[in-house]
C-alpha cells in the first residue's frame, strides 16, 4: 500500500501551494496599517508658547493649542478624513511632548508650581477621554497608533502627577529634639 510517486507529488506540492497562499494572506495585515503621523509642533504654535514668560499660563495656552488640535481631528474623523485625523493627532501628540518637556524642566521651586502639573494633567484626562471615544469607532487601519497615542496621553498623566508624590513635596522638617 504505498502511495505512487505521482501522488507523493501531488500532495506535496499542494501542501507548498497550501503554505504560499497562507503566507501571501498573513502579510497583506501588515500593508493595512497606517504609517503613524510626523510629531511636530507648528511654527506659529511654538512662537506663541515662547512668547509666553509665565509658565501657568503657557501651561493654559499648551492645553488650548492641545484641544484646538484635537478638535481638528474630531472633525475630521466625523468627515471620515482619517489622514487629516492623523495629521492633527500628530501635532496633538508634539503638542504634548513639547508642553511635558518644558514643565519638567520649567522651576518648580515657587510654591504654585504643583498646580500647573495639576492643571495639565486634569487636561490630559479629558483629552484621553475624547481620544478613547475616537478609539471606539475607527477602522483597524488606523487603530495601532491611536492605541499608541491613548497610551502617551497616559503616560502624559503619570509623569504629571509624578513631582506631587514624590519626595520633594513635603518641606524637610528640622530634627526634633530626642526626648530622654
């Protein structure tokens, strides 16, 4: 009962027609996915931002240009434009790199200072929400990176939050005297 070398053939070379198609179909999901966006920061948005000396209220207009941005990609998704949706999340997303770098490096040392990471960070929070929301309905094409971006927005906030727990937020105490 052996099988024929004809057969032997037949089933091989299916078996390798087998293994080429399901390789074509497994590599046509790479192809679908949307490049992510060029982070960036407009000119005229980061003139405005270094135009600004106090860093409350460049912490407010960073979170205005923000949702300025993120409404533009708001309105372009219910349009279905998802290539001009990726554009603004790019400038969303150098927007809060951008803002994230300058309050960490901005001095923290006057008393207001946790408010401005306070004030962001509840900003953030909103932001995440409404990104969350774009999540929801989008085509797989261009689902990776909003993923990826909810995630920065989330990362955004833990970094925000991190200088009002750390250990600097209390003021060093004098020793107290040892009682004997």
């Amino acid at each position: 009962m052996g099988i024929t070398r004809a057969a032997e053939t037949l089933l091989l070379s299916s078996v390798f027609v087998l293994v080429l198609v399901s390789a074509a179909f497994a590599q046509t999901g790479l192809d679908d996915i949307a490049p992510p966006p060029v982070q960036v920061v407009h000119k005229e948005d980061l003139e405005k931002l270094n135009a600004e000396q106090e860093t409350k209220s460049r912490v407010q207009l960073s979170i205005g240009l923000m949702s300025s941005r993120l409404n533009e990609a708001e309105q372009a998704y219910g349009k279905t434009d998802y290539d001009d949706m990726f554009v603004a999340f790019g400038q969303f997303q150098g927007l809060l790199n951008y803002s994230l770098d300058f309050l960490s490096k901005a001095d923290n040392s006057k008393g207001k200072a946790l408010d401005n990471f306070r004030k962001f960070e509840l900003a953030l929070k909103g932001f995440q929400t409404r990104l969350e929301l774009i999540h929801r309905e989008l085509p797989l094409r261009w689902e990776e990176y909003t993923r990826k971006l909810i995630k920065s927005v989330r990362d955004g906030r833990a970094k925000a939050l991190e200088p009002m727990f750390g250990s600097t937020v209390l003021p060093d105490r004098p020793n107290k005297p040892e009682y004997k």
